[in-house]
C-alpha cells in the first residue's frame, strides 16, 4: 500500500552474515569509494565533451536506427550468438544503410559478381543484337517494359536461383547459408547503397502498383512489399531466362507454331491487310496489341494468328478458358497464371471459350477484364461471330467469313499436294462447306494413316469419307442420323405439293449456280441458307419426305434431339443449337427439327425467369435463322404455335394435307410389298373408302397385318388388313372404325 512504511532491508533479512559490532569506521571508508567513483565519471565526461567530434559515416537518426533493428531483429535478419551480447558492429551497419566501408566484404563481393553478371549479359545481347538473335533477358525486359532499375531489381531477385556463387553470398548476407533471401533491404544494399534518391525508386518500382508485382514477375511472400518481405521469381521466368524451352501442352494451353505462312492463307485481303497493319503499327508502352478474331470452326483463326505471330518470332499459347475451374477465385487465378506462363515464354496468348460467361455474371466478367486490361502483353481472343465477349473498348476485331466454293478448292488443292495426295478438289468443294483448317485437318488425318495413302490414284473417295466423319463427330452428341429413308416410289402426296419438293431440291442443286455465278448474292441482305417448314396432320408423311429429299440430294439425314439439345443451364441450350447449325453448314448433312413447335414455339409475355430463358433461346434461333448457310427442315403438327417470326425466315412453307380417298387408295396399295404370300384379292379401294387413316396408320395397318398372317402361319388376306385396322382404332380409343385417325 502507498501509505505503508517501506522496512529496510537488513544484511540478516538478505541473508547475510552480520557486521561485528563496534566496527564503525567501515561504513566511513565506504563513502569515500563510492565519492571516488563518482569523480571519476565526472571527469570522464568532461574529457569528452572537450575531445573534437570523431569523423565517420553518416547515421540514420537515433529513431530511425531503433526501429531499423528491432524490425531487422523481428524477421530474423538480425542474429547474434548469445542473447546477452550486443550484435556484431559490422552487422548493425550493413543493417542500417552505412557506406561501403561499414559492409561486410561479403556485400562488396555480391555487388562485385552482380556487375560481372550485367556487364556480360550486356555484352552478350550486343552481339546477338548485331546478329539478330534476342536474348531472353533483353527480350523480356523490353516485353514488360520495365524500367531500367526496375531490370536490376528483376536481375538481383534472380540471380540466386541463377548462380550457385551468389545463392552462397546472399545466404551468408542473410545469415543463414541454407536458405538465401532476398528482400528489399538487399537490393538496396546491392544496387543503391547510400543513394538515398536510388533507394526510394527501388520501394517506388517495388511497389504493389509498379509492373514488377502487378505482373507476378516479383512474387512478394507476406503480399505486401516491406523492407524486409522475401521476394522471389517463378519457374516460369527462370525457365525463361534460362532458355529453357516450354512445354508444347499443359492443363490448360499448347503452344503452336505456324503451319502456313501468312501469304500463303486463303483469307480476303483486305482482312489480311489489315491483321499486318495491326501487328506493323507500333504500339504506345502501356497499351499492347488487342485483337478478336471470330470465325466459324476449323475457319483458321489458329492459323491466321499464328502466322501473324510468326512474323515477329513468336509461338501461340492456345488457352482454352472452358477447361478453367466455374468458381469466379480459381478462374481468374487460372487465367492469370496462364497469361503469365505465356508471357513469361515469349508467347502470344490466344484465349477461347470467354463467350461462356454469361451477361448476368457481371462480377466475373469485370474481374475477366481487369486480369486483361493489365496483362502486359499482347492478347488475342478467339470466338465464334456472335460471341459476346467480356472486353474492354479497344480491342482489333477481325471475323473471317466462309470460304467461296472456289476459295475451298483452292484449299483443298494446296493441302492434297503437299500431302502428295490426288484427288477431285472441285467435287470436294462443292459438297463440304468447311474452313481451311479443317480441310488441312482431313488431309493430314488420312495422310497419317500410313505409307499405302500418299500417292494414290484418286483420294476422292477417302477424302470424303474422312470429311463425313469429321461433321458427324460435332453432331453425335446433339443429333442422331437416320440411316433408313424411303423413295420416291413410297410417297403419295397432291402433286402441287410434289412440284414445291422439287422446287426445294432444285433450289438446293443450284445454288453455286445462282448465287455465285449468275450474281445473285450480291442481291441478298440474309444468308444463302435453305430451309423449309412441312406442316400438317401427323403421319402425312412430313419427316418421311425429309428422308427422300436428304437421299435425292445425297446428304446424311440427321434428327435433332431435343433432350440432347434442350438444358436446364443457361446458355448451353443456345450452345448446342450452335453445334447443330455449324455442322450443318459445313455440308453433306440436312438438319431435321421433328416436332419444331417445341423448341420454335411463340414467345411469351415474361412473368417468370423461365419465361425470359425461354424466349432468348427463340431470338437465339432468329438470329442464327439470319446467318444460316446450310439446309434445315422443320416438321411441326401444330403449325399456329410456331413464332410468326420463323415463318417469315422459312425459304418454303409446306402444307402437308390429310390423304383424301386416292391417296389412301396408293398407299394401301404401296404398303404391300410384292414380297408377302397372299390368298385372294386385296380390296384396296374399299379399305380406302371406309377407314379415313393417314398414310403413317396405314403403314402401321399393312406392317400389323403382316405379323398377324406369320403368327398365323397362314398367307396374308383381306381379313388380317380389317382386323389390323380395328386393332389400331381401339389402341388410339375410337369406338368406331369410320372416324378419322390423324
């Protein structure tokens, strides 16, 4: 307590022997030493404050160096070997900043090598500069555009991951020889020494804003540059500096190189002119080449830029966004560090697959852009033509249109030479619609097949099949082709509705004939597609003359599936759809909607978020109707709920009626086959006159009677046609066989 008295503390309290009694003149000497001692102290100072200032190096303040060690001690840069003893003298000065002549000759040796190290590699990129062969580390640094201290610090983090001699140095400068650590405090000490304007441009280009760490080309291990945060560089860069090649794939990128050369493309040029001016025109410090390229599939996108590339020494990057992680942190990870690695090797980043994000992921989108915007090289994005990409104004867009018939001969001819291959370039042409990439992709397929393909005779055939094969591979998940199709010899139908099918297939015959020939493209505002609506009753036989016109033509006949198609993710629908189309522009195939009113239905008034899905996909199939360039059907039982707006892009609109009494009679007749044993006459007509059926129940009718006769062991007769038709009349809930089945 404060008011307590304070007992003194006796020699028998601290356990000590006491004094003899009657001793005291002891306690008398005692004051004089202690005076004594206090003189001289006072003298001492005195004799200091005479003495002239001793001249050394300058020091920080008393502040400043406090806080200077106890922060050095803090992270470990500051050791000693008994904790009573204050630090060595030589290391409290290299901590503190003094001159040269107060660091350890381990720094002066560092500093020394370090300069060895620049001026050799500026000799080096002389003389390759003479010969004109770049050296990574020249390159690299005009490519992020650093500044020249900025170099030095990338040089100094480096070095030790470079040279074992420096790695030793900076480890005993770091106190510990097993881990060497850079930080700032070193490149300070190696670069600027006591040049206090120096210091403050390295924490200036150290900064978190400055290329160095916005790039990730310092890594900085605490995320905040200090004075003593470890920084460090990647594998990537050292691999670089290194000249270590890349690898040719990883997770999520390949490298490619160009296969054609730009002259050598088969693209219009005015685009191609404009691709070289874009890459010619010099671009401002911070603001590198931005380019989109559209196209459809195997349009040669990859081949444009590759070249393009090529012509400055550079290799591609494809990265593929799809095989990113969906969470928004992993993605732009990813995407950052796949720019990276294609920066760090020197490569022209080529990304595809960002049209998947969707427009309501506004947050991705904006985070996708500013991973962009501060890449500091130049980037390409690949995409379809109506991709909708999440880009910044600025942005080089070039689309690639589809090849004229004669431009994919011209193709054609230059792949099969140089895979010594013969072959029909024209007939080729004319039935496969498909870019020079994937025309240099069949002939490269079929060449590698062995040494029994070059040199044959006429590849004509196998060039097609590989083709085919190739257009059925993008169609097998969404569609299934129809192998089995009818003649005309099967079809009973008016014959103004005959004519309008020949109409179509002509239509289809000619168009190179037409459209470019006889000049009449240059007379369209839509798409040169060809596509039809049959409407009417079911089994009047709509998607059975799909299959004859698809046979007449020589085309492969392929039903979308609508469960394949139709997804319950935004955006995917709309995906597949896109499929579905390209291919079926790219040739030999019609496109067969069954049951269109489904997926073309009418939009609606939005109410719910269904509805708004719903209709983006109908404004979807509008806009994709307007660029068409291949054949489609739609079939439809209900013609009142397909979208007016579909109607009007139809080339033909086709009413498919309900078979009147002759027509039944033909197709009763038909449905026979010369084949089946029979006893007695057929009476067709009558067959014809009482049941009012389409052609689709008489097919069943005639195919039931069948089975009827061979179970009973017996021949076919007019018996088993009636009993057939009263078996179907009950299955589809008719009490009475005079009613139409439709």
């Amino acid at each position: 307590m404060r008011g307590a008295p304070r007992m003194r503390r006796t020699r028998r309290a601290r356990g000590c022997p006491e004094r003899p009694a009657g001793r005291r003149g002891d306690r008398g000497r005692g004051a004089a030493a202690r005076s004594d001692r206090r003189a001289r102290r006072r003298a001492d100072r005195r004799a200091r404050r005479a003495a002239p200032p001793r001249r050394g190096p300058r020091r920080p303040a008393a502040r400043a160096r406090s806080v200077a060690i106890a922060e050095a001690w803090n992270t470990g840069r500051l050791s000693v070997s008994n904790a009573t003893q204050r630090p060595h003298e030589l290391e409290v000065a290299a901590l503190l900043g003094g001159s040269g002549s107060f660091a350890p000759d381990q720094l002066v040796e560092t500093k020394a090598r370090l300069v060895d190290r620049q001026e050799e590699a500026s000799a080096r990129a002389l003389a390759s500069a003479e010969q004109g062969i770049p050296l990574p580390f020249p390159s690299l640094v005009h490519e992020l555009v650093l500044s020249s201290v900025a170099a030095q610090i990338l040089l100094v983090v480096a070095a030790p991951a470079l040279r074992g001699e420096i790695a030793r140095l900076y480890g005993v400068l770091s106190n510990d020889p097993a881990r060497p650590m850079v930080d700032r405090f070193l490149i300070e000490q190696v670069i600027a020494g006591d040049r206090s304007a120096l210091r403050d441009q390295i924490a200036r280009e150290l900064a978190s804003d400055a290329p160095l760490v916005r790039h990730g080309v310092v890594e900085v291990e605490a995320g905040a540059v200090s004075l003593f945060s470890r920084l460090s560089v990647s594998d990537a860069l050292l691999d670089r500096l290194r000249g270590v090649p890349p690898p040719r794939v990883d997770d999520t990128a390949v490298i490619r190189g160009a296969d054609v050369p730009l002259d050598a493309l088969i693209i219009p040029p005015e685009i191609k002119r404009a691709l070289v001016l874009a890459l010619a025109a010099p671009p401002p410090p911070h603001a590198p080449l931005r380019l989109v390229i559209r196209g459809r599939r195997g349009s040669g996108r990859h081949s444009v830029v590759a070249a393009l590339a090529a012509r400055i020494g550079r290799e591609l990057a494809a990265i593929d966004a799809t095989r990113f992680p969906r969470g928004r942190r992993e993605l732009i990870a990813a995407l950052r560090a796949a720019l990276f690695r294609a920066a760090m090797h020197g490569l022209v980043p080529v990304l595809s697959g960002l049209e998947q994000l969707e427009p309501t992921e506004t947050e991705l989108r904006d985070a996708v852009r500013q991973v962009l915007r501060q890449h500091p090289g130049a980037i390409v994005v690949r995409t379809s033509p109506e991709g909708n990409l999440p880009l910044d104004p600025g942005f080089v867009s070039v689309t690639l249109p589809a090849l004229l018939e004669t431009e994919r001969a011209e193709a054609w001819a230059s792949a099969t030479a140089a895979a010594n291959l013969r072959a029909d370039v024209d007939a080729l042409a004319a039935r496969y619609r498909i870019g020079p990439g994937v025309i240099r992709k069949v002939v490269a397929d079929l060449a590698d097949r062995g040494p029994t393909w070059p040199g044959l005779d006429d590849a004509t055939a196998a060039l097609d099949e590989q083709a085919r094969q190739h257009v059925a591979a993008r169609l097998d998940h969404v569609a299934r082709r129809i192998d089995r199709m009818a003649h005309w010899e099967e079809v009973a139908l008016p014959e103004e509705l005959l004519d309008s099918l020949r109409e179509f297939i002509g239509r289809a015959r000619h168009r190179r004939t037409v459209y470019e020939r006889w000049g009449y493209d240059a007379k369209l505002t839509s798409a040169r597609g060809l596509t039809a609506l049959f409407y009417g009753p079911p089994g009047t036989g709509k998607t059975m003359v799909a299959g004859v016109i698809a046979q007449e033509l020589g085309l492969d006949l392929y039903r979308v599936d609508l469960a394949r198609v139709v997804s319950k993710w935004v955006g995917e629908t709309e995906k597949n759809l896109a499929e579905v189309f390209d291919a079926a522009e790219e040739g030999q195939v019609l496109i067969l909607f069954d049951e269109a009113d489904s997926l073309f239905a009418k939009r609606t008034d939005v109410r719910t978020s269904n509805d708004r899905y719903a209709n983006l996909e109908v404004n979807y199939l509008l806009q994709r109707l307007d660029t068409f360039e291949g054949i489609a059907i739609l079939t439809s039982n209900l013609e009142g709920a397909i979208d007016p707006a579909f109607k009007r892009r139809m080339s033909l609109r086709l009413q498919f009626p309900f078979p009147d009494e002759e027509t039944r009679l033909r197709l009763w007749a038909g449905h026979v086959t010369p084949e089946t044993p029979t006893l007695g006459d057929f009476d067709f007509p009558e067959l014809a006159r009482r049941f009012p059926l389409s052609g689709g129940y008489i097919r069943n009718c005639a195919l039931r009677a069948a089975f009827l006769a061979a179970h009973e062991g017996r021949p076919m007769q007019q018996a088993h046609l009636l009993r057939a038709v009263q078996l179907e009349y009950r299955e589809m809930g008719k009490l009475s066989t005079s009613s139409r089945l439709e």
